[in-house]
C-alpha cells in the first residue's frame, strides 16, 4: 500500500511514517514535495528513510507538466 506524507517539518514527517508502519503493511511512502526538492524535502526524506527502516521505500513526489501540444 502506498501512502502519501504532506507533514512539513522532518519531526512531524518521522512521527507520521511511524504511525503508518504500526496501523498495517506498507511498503511504499511517497513524500509531497514542499521545498521544490532542496535543502527541507532532502531532510524530509532522510526522516522518512529512517523511521520506515529497511522494509519500506521511500520517494518524493515529482510533478509532470504537461507539454502543449
């Protein structure tokens, strides 16, 4: 099952991956972005990364724009 994180602060991102892995099987969190991939979603990510453990995979959501045709 995959979930979506939208916590800000890498803390309250860590408490939320808990909380998730205790309630049922998940493997897959995806992270939405706040930062436009820099400094805050990276420590997010290493937040996620730690608290889901090895079992789980952790990515950050990247947004397609469309092209005009």
């Amino acid at each position: 099952m995959d979930v979506l994180i939208t916590a800000i602060r890498p803390q309250d991102v860590a408490r939320e991956v808990e909380a998730m892995l205790q309630r049922g099987k998940v493997n897959r969190f995806v992270l939405r972005p706040v930062a436009h991939g820099g400094m805050l979603d990276r420590e997010r990510l290493g937040a996620a990364r730690y608290a889901a453990g090895v079992q789980a995979r952790v990515e950050l959501e990247v947004a397609v724009v469309a092209q005009p045709r």
